[in-house]
C-alpha cells in the first residue's frame, strides 16, 4: 500500500538502510531510528502503520519500546527483527503485543511479505475501529432521536396511545396516562383490550382492534369533555400493518364556541323575524283596508311599524358594533385620549330624553386625569351605551352621574343613575348577548339587549375591564376601568 508509513528501528546502519531501500521501492513511506530514544520521538510525533525494531538496541532495548506502544495505546502493527530470537525473547516480546517475527538474515521478499500482511492488518483494524465509532454515534444518535421522540409526544396535549400488530401497548403518554388514571409505565406492555376495557375508553376497545378503514375518526364524551377519537393503522413499506395510534384531541372548548354561536344565531333570528312580522301584519290591515277608506285612521298604526322598524335598524347597527367589537384590532387606530369630550358627548346626546323625563345630569371628572389609549369611536361607544342605559333604565325626576377617577393605574370611570336597578340574579346575566330583564319596568323600554356586551368587548380591547353594582329598585353604578 502506497501510503503507508513505516518506521525502522535498528541500531545497524547497514540493516536500517537496507530494509529502508527495499520497502521504498514498494512505494512504503519510511523513516528510520538509530536508537530507542530516537525511536520514541518519532513514535509519539508520527503516525506509523507498521514498526520494525530491533531487540537489541544500545539505549533502550526493543522490549521497552513495544511496552510503550502498548501503554500508549498507538494504533500500530510491530515486527521484531532479531538475530538472537530465542524462546524467552519470543514470549516477552508477545506478552508486549508484538505482532510478527522477522529473523535475521532475511530476503527481501521476506521483508516485503511481512510489511504486506502487517499493512493490511493495520488497515483491517482502522476499518474496523472506524466501524465501531460509526456504530456507537449511530446508537448515540438513535437513543438521542427516540428520547426526543419520546419527550415530544409525551408533552402532546393529545392523548396518545400506540398499539403493536399483536395489539400490546408499546407507549402512552402523559395526557393518556392521565385519562386512564394510570402512571405511562404501568400501561406499555399490556394488551390494549385489557388496559382499555376496564377504562372509560372501553367503548373504542372494538375498533382498535379491527378497525374499518385505516383511519377512523369518531366523538367521545368523558364527563364533561368531549374529545374526537382518531384510530390510525400505520404500515410498512410492503403495506404490512405495524400497529395502531390511538388520538383523542380534547373539543370540548370548540364545541362549546360552536353551540353558543348557533344560540346566538337562533336568537338572533328571532330577534330580527319577530319585528318584521309584525311590521308585515300592520301593513296588512292597511292594504286590506281593514280600517275603512279613511287614511287617517291608519297613521298610528304605521307610526307603530315605522317604530318597529327604527328599532331593526337599531338592532341591525348593534349586532354590527358586536361583530366589530369581537375583532381583535379596533377600526379606528387607538390613540392618547382625554376622557371628557366622550363623557360631554354621550350626555349630549341624551339631553333631550332627560329633559323629557325630567332627569338632572352631573358629570365629576377629577382633574389632570391620565390620558387613556383606546379608539375615539370605542370610547365614545362606551360611553354613548352607558349613559343611554343610565337615561333609558331610570325614573322620572331621577339624576345620571359621570365620575372619572385615576385610582392606582387604572382611570375609572363609573356612570351612576337612580333608575329601576337590576335583580340580583340577573347581575351576571345582562352582559350576555341579547339578555333584557322582563320586568314590569322594562316592558315599555326598546332595545337590543345588546348595549352592554358590546361595551364589555370594547372595554377589555382597550385593555380594561368592566363592573357593576346595582340594587333593584334604587339604581345601578356600571365602571369602566381603563388602564391609566
Ligand atoms: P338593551 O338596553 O338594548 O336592552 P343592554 O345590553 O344595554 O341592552 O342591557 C341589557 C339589559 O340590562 C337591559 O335590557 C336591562 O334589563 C339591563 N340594564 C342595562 N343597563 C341598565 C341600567 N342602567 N339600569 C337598569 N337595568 C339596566
């Protein structure tokens, strides 16, 4: 072999040369040494394939030599050379681990036989110790993948359990562990049907075991959770099957959303079909003429379907407000806003209701308040809700009051009125969509029953939130906290 890299150690200039010659004519990469000195120099400093050394040498004798290769572990092979080979010699130098005995005199092919055979357990070693590595980063490797695999699914929120062809549980994780109330090591290893059968997902055992198709997906209630169920077969490349994963992904929440937009969809149909129903009747009395052919007589009838209808519009520009308060990111960009020009406006605006119900109307805003960061058209919508409801819910005669304090970091602006109040048992209840409490006081009163959950979704926006206090029969302080 062309590169391989001998070293010849013998004390004789004649011999050293001699062997050096003949192996470079092979193509061997030589280098020599007169001494075990030199020799262990060039032994630490290179890396040889092979050493032939002399067992006599005038320092240090061949024996130490071969000692310290062993010692130092140098990946080499070792021929001895020696005219005086006897059987002491022979099994000293074995007990070193020398590999091969040339006696002097030898022939050259001798010689080239020797460093052929020694070249090539040297590289049959290399091969084999470069095998060993590869093998050993290889399990590394393998053992590092499976517990990263095993900590990934384990970590799922998924509950998963993975069944062999013979339908023994070969692993569950934490979320399946916990389902079935068992700590993961105790359910590997057991036949999925017993495991299974004495558990809450007994009712899959059947279909774990031979399912229909290769992918079978299905519902699952455990109490008050409702989970889909997916059984996957999975194969191999000969289309064999290797076993089952069994997934439940928790739905409850999605359900949950699910329903309630149906509620709300349901109700708001009926919200929107029951006035244009009767919108629809009171037309038809006039175009049956039911009421004579005097078109007075009919006026306050059409004045009843024209309040109807002022109030699907309402109804219409609330449900709007609801969907936009429900995005994420406001309309308008929010902005450093000062509170009182929303609080001035929304009374304003109800100046004309209160003065026809003879309601006194106060605002108390501290002064230097923080500047509050919410959309303009959120605030004002706030506060327009708010002190509509503080005028629409109140008596004849009663008081609104708007007071805005900074209290801690929190602007809190609570808007106050002497109205009929809220039962105790619907305090919770009015911030629900479409939500009016049926009372006597109220029957008299339009409106959506949308107002507050509107306000409640701007108001947590903008990073706030929203109270209220109210007693039946006395009045009802609603709070807007915005972060100050
Ligand atoms: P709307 O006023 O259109 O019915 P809201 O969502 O604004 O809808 O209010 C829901 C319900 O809460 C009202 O129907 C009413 O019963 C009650 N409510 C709201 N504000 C007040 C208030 N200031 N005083 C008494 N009851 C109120």
């Amino acid at each position: 072999m062309a590169t391989a890299r001998i070293l010849v150690i013998d004390d004789e200039y004649g011999v050293r040369s001699g062997i050096r010659q003949i192996l470079e004519m092979e193509g061997y990469e030589v280098d020599e040494a007169a001494t075990g000195t030199e020799a262990l120099t060039l032994l630490h400093g290179g890396e040889y394939d092979v050493v032939f050394l002399d067992y006599r040498l005038p320092d240090i004798d061949g024996l130490t030599i071969l000692q310290v290769i062993k010692q130092d572990a140098l990946q080499l092979m070792t021929c001895m050379i020696t005219a005086y080979a006897n059987i002491d010699t022979a099994i000293a130098a074995t007990r070193q681990g020398v590999d091969f005995f040339l006696p002097k005199p030898f022939l050259p092919d001798d010689l080239l036989g020797v460093a052929e055979t020694l070249v090539r357990h040297k590289q049959a070693r290399t091969e084999a110790e470069r095998l060993r590595k590869e093998h050993e980063a290889g399990l590394l490797a393998l053992a590092e993948e499976k517990t990263q695999t095993h900590s990934l699914i384990s970590s799922l929120r998924d509950a998963v359990l993975v069944v062999n062809r013979d339908g023994d549980v070969v692993l569950v994780n934490r979320a399946m562990a916990a389902i079935l109330d068992l700590p993961e090591f105790e359910a590997v290893h057991r036949p999925a049907a017993d495991l299974l059968g004495e558990s809450p997902l007994a009712p899959l055992v059947e279909q774990l075991a031979a399912p229909q198709k290769d992918r079978t997906i299905g519902q699952l209630s455990l109490g008050e959770r409702s989970y889909m169920t997916s059984i996957v077969t999975f194969r191999d490349d000969d289309g064999q099957a290797l076993g089952r994963i069994l997934t439940l992904s928790d739905i409850s929440q999605v359900r949950r959303l699910a329903m309630e937009k149906e509620r709300f969809i349901r109700t708001m149909v009926h919200e929107l079909k029951s006035p244009l129903g009767a919108v629809r009747s009171l037309i038809e009395v006039a175009t049956d003429k039911s009421l004579g052919d005097n078109l007075d007589g009919y006026l306050p009838m059409l004045q009843r379907a024209e309040g109807r209808i002022d109030n699907l519009v309402q109804l219409i520009g609330d449900l709007l407000s609801l969907s936009r308060s429900e995005q994420a990111e406001s309309q308008g960009e929010p902005e450093l806003l000062e509170i009182e020009p929303a609080v001035t406006g929304a009374l304003r605006l109800q100046a004309e209701k209160m003065a026809a119900k003879g309601i006194a109307a106060h605002a108390d805003l501290e002064a230097g308040l923080p500047l509050v960061l919410v959309s303009s058209d959120d605030l004002d919508l706030i506060m327009s809700n708010l002190v509509g409801n503080a005028v629409k819910y109140n008596k004849d005669g009663g008081s609104v009051e708007v007071r805005a304090r900074h209290v801690g970091e929190w602007v809190r602006i609570d808007v106050k009125d002497t109205g009929i109040g809220i039962a105790e048992e619907n305090l919770g209840l009015v911030l629900t969509e479409f939500f009016r409490e049926k009372r006597p006081e109220t029957r008299d009163v339009e409106g959506s029953g949308l107002g507050l959950s509107i306000v409640k979704r701007l108001v947590e926006r903008a990073g706030g939130r929203l109270e209220l206090a109210s007693t039946q029969g006395e009045g009802s302080t609603f709070s807007v906290l915005l972060p100050a």
